[in-house]
C-alpha cells in the first residue's frame, strides 16, 4: 500500500518555501496573509516536511535547498 499524498496544506507550505524573499518581514506577512498560520507554525511545518520522502517527491529542489541549509546550520554549531 503507498503512501497517502501530501495535504494541500502541505504542499501550499512547500510551494510557499520555494519563493525567495527580500527579508523576514515580508515572508511573515505573507505566511499570515496566505497561509492562515502564525510564521511560527510555518516554519515547524515545514521543518517537519524537510524529512518526509513525499515532500521530496512533490519539491525535490526546494527540500534539497532547505536541507543544504539546514544541515550548514547545524554544522556551526
């Protein structure tokens, strides 16, 4: 049996991540305003989807971006 596909929530989170933005605030108006979701929620949510193989499956670039990211994050630490 496969896997249930992603949520539209899920993928309007992912299709959210893949835009650039010119700083925090306007991301976080944004995530409020198109979303529904505190930025917050939004960045658990999508820190969640970063390990789920259906998000790399519906974002592959967008999830390998943010994974790069992540994983230059926390080899600063």
């Amino acid at each position: 049996m496969s896997e249930p596909e992603l949520s539209q929530r899920d993928r309007d989170i992912l299709d959210f991540a893949s835009r650039s933005w010119t700083g925090p605030g306007a991301r976080d108006r944004a995530v409020r305003e198109r979303l529904g979701i505190s930025p917050t929620a939004y960045l658990q949510f999508l820190n969640a989807l970063l390990d789920d193989p259906r998000a790399l499956a519906y974002a592959p670039t967008t999830i390998n971006r943010l994974r790069a990211a992540r994983d230059q994050r926390r080899g600063q630490r």
